[in-house]
C-alpha cells in the first residue's frame, strides 16, 4: 500500500528499539487511509535512552499529531511528556502520546488494548475473577491497571524478582479499589497461584525469540483457564502451545495490538469523533506478520 503525501500531511509514528518487525506502520498507514486522514505513520528507531529528549523536543515543532513508544523507552517517556494520563502513571509506562500545540500528553492504551482482545477473541470478562499476570515492566503494569478498572476480583503479579513484583503491586493498591493485588515470586512454588487463576496473562518478553520455553509450564495449566500471550507471532507462541494442549483456551497479542493502536488513532483526532476501522487495521497487521514471519510483542 502506498501512503500519498502532500505539504498538508501530519506525521505520527513509533518510537522504540528496535522496530525492524513493527507491525504499526501498515496498521497505521492501512487505518488512515481508509478513513481519508491525510496522515503519515512512521518508524523512529531511537538506538540510545540518552538521545530521546532530542527527538521528542524535534517531534514538538513537527506537524505531528501523535506517537506510540516501544520497548525499551516505555518508562522513559513519563518525565518527557507534559501531562501524564493517571492510569498510564499507575503502570508505569506511556505507550501512546498526543501532540497538541506543542505539548505533549501520556496515555496508556494496552490495557484497554488487552481487555478488548479479551472480550472479542475468547469472550472474556475479568470482572470478579482471579487474575495472574506474568511479569512487572510496563507491559504488566498496564494490564494490572486494566483488570483494577474492569472490577476484577484478585490479580496477582509473578516476577522472577519478586522484589519488582511488589514495587508494582505497592504502585497500584491505593488506585485497587474492590481488586485485592498480591506479589509473588515466578518459582516452582507459583504452580497453585498459576493452577488456580480464571486468567493468565503473559507480559514477559519470554516466548519472543525462536526456541524460547513457555514462562510457566505447560503443567500448571487446565481446561478451565483463558490464557493470553501479549507477543504476537506468526505461528503460535510456546505459551499458547502449552495451554492449547492443556485445553484452555489461548489468544495472543494481534487483537490487542490493533485495539490499542486504534484508541491511539481516536485520541490523537481529539474532538472528530473518529472511529478507528479495527477490521482494516488487523487485516493489514496480519498481513504484514505473515509476510515477515517474524515475532514481536509488547503490543506496538
């Protein structure tokens, strides 16, 4: 697909290292030029945390109207931004950021990403469930956030350092409201929290590289459990293998990452009242991982 581009045309595009398998830029382009945007979406690789204040201060005196960010530079981003949505401070990352007259304002839209993946692809509701969530970066923050805001019962975070587990868990349990939140060390000890859980959830980067193991075994796993992988690959996960022969039933990260892409897209059009086409932005999404073959994650 080409992107026609005219002296009116306004840029976003994705900040991250690296992003030779991001699939947001045929999403991106795909989404816009079905809705007639004259807009333009673009990788920006950014090799060092130290040159990230120079491209976001060029970006504020371009005609941008928005940027997602990628791995590593999710956290980083916070202190960059003039105004930080709350529900992206309580996970600790920004993956989306608006860019309206010069200022600059976080938003975190992979847990509303995550939810409606759920919702849509296995029929999911977390509310008053048992939630476990593998990990504590941002990726894990934002679905802990997520499932706090859809009224789950418990979510309990499993790091192998568990000392980052509960720095998480301390970070949302003022916001946790009816949610009980619990930390707990990634070990053999984990098995019964796993077993026990409605919901796990994958937000590690374990499962992204060609003969990674799954993050939990296949063991802890049953028949009556969703699980959801946040990577996305062309062939299914070792996560998604383990628990589709354990009999759960499995989703990966695509449908998250067009949700959360497509409530990018209807922050950065303020007040149009834009509605993202969903359905053209997985079909190109698909397209372009089928044709790379390749595996990538942490929704962008």
């Amino acid at each position: 697909m080409s992107v026609e581009i005219s002296g009116h045309t306004r840029l976003a595009g994705i900040i991250g290292m690296p992003l030779d398998h991001s699939l947001s830029p045929a999403m991106h382009n795909a989404a816009y030029s079905a809705v007639g945007l004259d807009w333009a979406y673009v990788p920006l690789p950014v090799a060092e945390e130290a040159h990230l204040p120079r491209v976001v201060s060029a970006i504020r005196v371009l005609p941008f109207v928005g940027f997602n960010v990628t791995m590593p530079y999710k956290h980083a981003i916070l202190e960059l931004c003039d105004e930080v949505a709350l529900t992206a401070r309580m996970a600790g990352a920004v993956n989306a950021v608006h860019c309206s007259d010069g200022r600059l304002v976080g938003y975190n839209t992979d847990g509303r990403g995550l939810i409606d993946s759920l919702a849509t692809d296995v029929g999911f509701d977390p509310a008053g469930r048992n939630v476990v969530v593998l990990g504590a970066g941002g990726a894990a923050g934002a679905a802990v956030v997520s499932f706090i805001l859809a009224k789950a019962a418990r979510v309990t975070v499993l790091n192998r350092t568990v000392e980052k587990a509960e720095s998480l868990a301390d970070r949302v349990r003022a916001h946790a409201r009816e949610t009980e939140i619990a930390a707990v060390k990634l070990d053999d000890s984990a098995a019964d929290t796993v077993s026990e859980a409605d919901l796990v959830v994958n937000a590690t980067p374990v499962g992204m590289a060609l003969g990674d193991p799954s993050p939990v075994p296949g063991t802890w796993l049953h028949s009556e459990q969703f699980v959801a992988d946040m990577i996305y690959a062309a062939s299914d996960t070792p996560l998604m293998r383990v628990a589709i022969e354990a009999g759960a039933r499995a989703v990966d990260g695509l449908g998250m990452l067009v949700s959360q892409g497509a409530t990018a897209i209807e922050i950065w059009s303020e007040g149009a009242q834009l509605e993202a086409p969903r359905d053209v932005m997985r079909a190109a999404a698909h397209a372009a991982l089928e044709q790379s073959r390749g595996r990538v994650t942490d929704a962008t």
